[in-house]
C-alpha cells in the first residue's frame, strides 16, 4: 500500500505535505501540475494526509474511483 496525491493538489501544490514527510517521498517541480509520491518509498505514515489542507492525499484503498488514474500517475512521476 502507498498513498496517493489525486485531483485537489493540481495547480495547489501547497508543499505542508513535502515539510512533514520524514522519509522525503514527495516530489514535484515548479513547472508540474501537482505533487506526486514515490510509492517505493512511501512507509504509509499518514503525516501527509493530515498536513494538505485541500485533502488531496489518499491511501490507495481509499482513493475515489474517479480520481483512481493518480495511482498510476504519481507512480509514473518517479519513472523519469
């Protein structure tokens, strides 16, 4: 299990998440629509769901169907 940043973070950003994640999983630049993390690092702590104040961050189990695209997007992010 990872958890996944979905539809809310686009053109937000806010980076509360990137300041709490002790294991630096969370990534996105300037230049991207959103942030994104690192499912092969991520150790499911919750720290950064409590920080995003737009609730854009789900374990993947409960991530809403229609955002289940961010799955593969987030885990695409880190393929670069």
């Amino acid at each position: 299990m990872t958890h996944v940043i979905a539809q809310p973070c686009i053109d937000v950003k806010d980076k509360a998440c990137v300041d709490v994640c002790p294991v630096d999983c969370i990534h996105g630049g300037d230049e991207d629509p959103q942030l994104y993390i690192n499912p092969a690092d991520c150790i499911d702590c919750t720290l950064c769901v409590d920080a995003c104040p737009v609730n854009a961050i789900f374990a993947e189990e409960d991530l809403p169907s229609e955002w289940s695209a961010f799955t593969e997007s987030n885990a695409k992010f880190f393929e670069k």
